[in-house]
C-alpha cells in the first residue's frame, strides 16, 4: 500500500469525480469521502457523515468506512466497488453569476456585489495558514496594477485569525479589497470547502472561471482569461 497526496488543483482524480476541495480520500480510483462528508466553512454544525470532524466518534467511522472499502477492494471485489460509487461527487456546484453579498472591509466601510458592477471582478478566498495562498495574493496586487479600474479584486480570508489577516493584507497591496468571510458569504459562492479558490467574473456579472488550489499554470490561465474578459 502507498499513500498518496496531490494539489487537487491539478489532479486527475480530483477532476475524475467532480471534487473542488478537500479533505478528499481515496483507495485507488474509488472515492471513499468527499469534502461535504467532513464538513466544510459555512456548514452547519454536526452535518456530513464525518462531522463535526473533533468528535471522536465521527473519526472511528470514517476509520470504520475506510478500512471496509480496502478490504473490499484487496479481495478483487474493485468493481462492485467502483460502479457503486462512480457517479460521487463532491456535491459542490459552481455557481453560474456574482452572487450578492454584503460585506465590510478591514477598514469598516461596506463591500456589496453592486459596488462592483460594470467591470470585471475576481474573488480569492484564502487563509493565513495557507502557503500558497501569499505567492497568490502578491501576484493578485500585480494584476491590479496592470489593469487598473477595469478589474476589481476582492481577497476574502477565511477562519484565519484577524490579526494575522490585518498584518498579512497590511504588507500587500492596498488596492485590493481586503475582508474576512462570514457564512453566508461562503454559502453564497456555493461554499468553499479549499483555499485558494478563485472566482472570475465577466463585466455582466456572468462566471467565467473559478480556479481550485495553485496549479503550475495558474498565473498565464488566468492571465489570458483576464485579457481577453477586459479587451
């Protein structure tokens, strides 16, 4: 046996079975859990198979599930596995315009959805714990500056200390707008079960991307997206 991690960002897997987030498990290609069976940001408490993940007793049966589907699958049963849970998911479903929110900033005044109308709009959801999550919100402040008002950016933290979100947005750009999620914002964006998530928006208010983890291409993907949304 060999465990495996990948970015689901950039995984095959992850793509296979519709999963946006994480934790997700799997043995070989079967999904075992999925990120809405251990709870997730916004959920309301002790839903999920596995949740609220602390409880002791929500550990010993996902440890219960997992060690049945390996046996399941080292007594060559893998494809009545398999055909049992091919059509999973991660019950995660993007959403199809910029949902309306209200918000304030780290500096008390109100961001709401309607403030942003007219341009195009890109929304990073991130955490102070996330190391990925500070190349991105430095390379985010590059793309302001490149396109100026034509693109609004909104960089919203999510179950991160606040003074540590103050100090991390203090030492970046002040030209994005800096905020820290509540749960409806979250359910809002059909819920985000992973940082980095990002979120672009057409001048319409249309989805034109959204954009899980850091791949490798995630600056020259989005990048190409941007210039041809502005132009």
């Amino acid at each position: 046996m060999t465990f495996v991690s990948e970015n689901f960002g950039a995984s095959k897997l992850a793509d296979q079975f519709g999963v946006k987030g994480y934790p997700a498990v799997f043995v070989d290609d079967v999904l075992v859990a999925a990120p809405r069976d251990f709870g997730y940001f916004g959920e309301v408490e002790g839903t999920g198979r596995y949740a609220p993940w602390r409880n002791a007793d929500s550990q010993t049966k996902f440890k219960t599930d997992l060690t049945r589907m390996i046996d399941l699958i080292l007594a060559g049963k893998k494809d009545v596995v398999s055909r049992k849970h091919a059509g999973a998911s991660s019950g995660f479903t993007e959403i199809a315009t910029l949902p309306r929110f209200t918000l304030s900033d780290l500096s008390g005044h109100p961001i709401t959805a309607d403030q942003l109308s007219g341009r195009v709009v890109m929304v990073e959801f991130w955490a102070t714990w996330c190391p990925p999550c500070r190349s991105t919100l430095d390379w985010l402040g590059e793309l302001k500056q490149k396109y100026g008002d034509n693109l609004a950016i909104l960089a919203l933290a999510v179950e991160s200390p606040e003074d540590q979100i103050r100090s991390t947005a203090a030492s970046l750009s002040p030209d994005l707008h800096w905020a820290i999620t509540d749960a409806p914002t979250a359910r809002a964006f059909g819920d985000i079960t992973a940082v980095p998530t990002l979120f672009l928006f057409e001048r319409s208010g249309k989805t034109a991307r959204v954009l899980y983890g850091a791949p490798p291409d995630l600056h020259e993907q989005v990048t190409k997206i941007l210039d041809a949304l502005i132009q």
